[in-house]
C-alpha cells in the first residue's frame, strides 16, 4: 500500500477540553477508514496547542507538534513538517475559525493555514463551524483562506452562510460534526431509578452575561437541581467535560465540585480518562442537561434524551440542521429554559424517537466526509 502523509492541524490529543478531545479522535478515525477505502495507509502528525488533559487518542504512531512562536517562526519547524507532508486536515478546535476571539490567537489560526497553501500542501477545512467575521483586515484574510483551500466541510447551515459573506462563490459541504463518530463502549442502565445527567459549564457560571443569553446560567443551573431533587425518583449526577483546573474561569470541575458541596445529594461523576469515557459514561444515563456542545453530541449519538444549553449559533446551528427543538435557546429567559428541560425530561420517549430520527442525517453527513476525503487522499497521495 501507498503511504500517505496527513497533517491533522488544530487538533489535539490531550486537550483539556473533551470537545476537542472528540473532534480529534472523530476526525483520525474518519481519516484512517478513508485511508483505507483508497487503498491508502496514513501516517499522522498532530499539530496543534501545547495541551495536558486527559488523552483522547492515546496511539504513541502518531507524531505530535506544538503549536507556537519558536515552532511557526523555525526553518525547521512548521514549515519544514509542511514539506513531508501529503493533505492537511485542519479543524481548527471547532469553532475557532473567526474573528470573535483575540487577534493573537487569530493571528495563529490564519497563520497556519496561509502557510500550508503558500507551501503547496492541499488544505482542507474539515468539519467546523466557520465564522462569524466583522471585522477587517480578518474578514479579508479569511475569505482569501476559504478561495485558496482544497476543500471546505462545515458542520451547519449558518457556517454556509458566514462562508458566503466573505468568499462568494466558493464550495463546501455541509456534512456534520465528527465528534458523532466517536467510538464508545455502551454502558448498561440503571434500573428502577432515573439517572440524571447535568453537564455544568464552568465558562457560563462565571459572573456576568458574556454571551449575551436570555438566561442567567447560574441561577438556571441551581433551580433545575433543586427541581430534580424534589422529585425523589431520579439520581442526579453532575458530570465535567472541560478539566482545567489552571484555567478556573473555564473549568468545568470546580463548578461541580462547588455545587456538589452546596447540594451532598447529588452525584459527582469521576472526571473522564478521555473523550470516549466521558461518552461511555453518559451512555448509562436516561437523561442529559449539558451546557458544552460536545457533551450532548455524546448523548445524542448515543441515543440518551438530551437538552442542550446554546449560549453560541453553534449549538442551534448544528442541532437546528437535525431538525431537533429540545434546545435552551440564547434568547429564553430561565423561566421557559426550566419548563423546557422538566417537560423534556418527563416526555423522553418522544425525546428518543426524534434523536432516532435524526440518525440517517447524521450516517449521510459521515459518510459524504469519509467518502470525499477517500478521493482526496487518492489524489493527494504520492
């Protein structure tokens, strides 16, 4: 078999952040099986920021680089492992292709991609969401990234139309997120007693309305656990998925801890050895609440009811193009947010009957990237 080089960039194998964690082991398996399908047998290299969190993809084959200045600025880094490479997958954390965060952290993001085009190298935009874009010069910078790219995947309808503001014209393809393919291992149910998830964000009960939401989390959060234990017939387990704890403001792990001391009845889960343990484990549940996206993806591609908390357009971007309404959108307030998730929670056989339904959408999404990225790498082999 032919070898093939793969760049997987902005990626990451250890990230605090499991969402990462399951878009990068989403991502590698999608690209190993299209390796396959075109009679291919890759060779990785991650590239991505330096991350100490539990690890996701766990295979010592796979070459790793850390993204930063000594590494983009060296002969013989980023540009030198851009020559041995074949295609570059770039996913770009996700939601990191936009101009809403600081301009440094922009700066690197577009850094890397101009890099690899002006190098040559088939960039591919794997599944993300792309945008928004308001300001300049980045609108500018990123429409010419999007022209130049080999090829662009989105994971919803309004990355599309973020695209098509800043580079008229240009295809994609809408599939869907990754993450839908991370492998798990199915755990059991727990009978006689409803098992409660509630996936606290640690970003969102932080002081203040940053993301500018009808709801205040905080608050919301302590009156949905306070309604969950008065019903006495559910065990309620309050479960991390961003372990930070150098990054307080973004931990998911001391809000839990705070709200387990605050409330002894409930159940802290263990924090998570990987993405894929995290998705074991809320695959026992009968019920989900989360406020990170990635979280929910878990329990809806594991069949488990499930209410996600939006407090970004990718969250009513991605489930919206599923045709699912069991979201908190931005612009409820608490009140209508509390009934939403008690109603969704008592009508969960119907809840489970619309994430089944969703399923073709999801199998077509995955199998459209595999079956693109399989012409891709046949064509970008040497």
């Amino acid at each position: 078999m032919r070898d093939i080089r793969i760049g997987l960039l902005w990626h990451a194998g250890q990230a605090t952040n499991l969402g990462v964690g399951a878009l990068s082991a989403g991502n590698l398996l999608i690209a190993r099986q299209a390796a396959a399908q075109a009679g291919l047998s890759p060779r990785f290299t991650i590239i991505g920021p330096q991350e100490h969190g539990p690890d996701s993809i766990n295979d010592s084959g796979i070459e790793t680089r850390i993204i930063n200045g000594r590494y983009m600025a060296s002969p013989r880094g980023y540009r030198a492992d851009l020559k041995r490479l074949d295609i570059m997958l770039d996913i770009c954390g996700g939601d990191s292709f936009t101009d809403i965060y600081a301009n440094k952290r922009f700066a690197y993001v577009a850094a890397t991609k101009i890099l690899p085009i002006l190098s040559g190298v088939p960039l591919v935009l794997s599944p993300q969401t792309i945008g928004p874009f308001s300001k300049q010069p980045h609108s500018a910078v990123a429409g010419w990234i999007c022209r130049q790219a080999h090829a662009i995947f989105v994971r919803d309808a309004l990355s599309l139309t973020a695209l098509a503001a800043i580079a008229p014209g240009v295809p994609a393809r809408q599939v869907v997120d990754v993450a839908f393919a991370l492998p798990y291992t199915p755990r059991a149910r727990t009978p006689g007693r409803l098992q409660v998830g509630l996936n606290v964000s640690g970003l969102l009960m932080q002081p203040g309305n940053q993301f500018g939401l009808g709801i205040d989390y905080p608050a919301l959060t302590h009156r949905l656990i306070e309604a969950l234990l008065e019903r006495k017939d559910c065990d309620v387990h309050l479960l991390a998925h961003v372990l930070a704890p150098h990054v307080p403001a973004d931990d998911d792990g001391r809000s839990i801890d705070l709200l387990k001391a605050a409330y002894p009845a409930l159940h802290r889960a263990p924090d998570f050895v990987s993405a894929s343990d995290a998705k074991s484990f809320i695959s026992g549940l009968d019920f989900l609440v989360g406020g990170r996206m990635h979280a929910t993806i878990a329990a809806f591609s594991a069949g488990v009811p499930v209410v996600p908390i939006s407090y970004s357009r990718k969250f009513e971007g991605l489930f919206g193009g599923l045709g699912y309404e069991w979201l908190v959108t931005r612009e409820m307030n608490n009140d209508a947010a509390l009934a939403l998730v008690l109603r969704a929670l008592d009508q969960r056989e119907q809840v489970a009957a619309d994430i089944a339904a969703a399923a073709p959408v999801i199998d077509a999404g995955l199998r459209d990237y595999r079956d693109a990225l399989a012409t891709l790498f046949a064509d970008a082999a040497p």
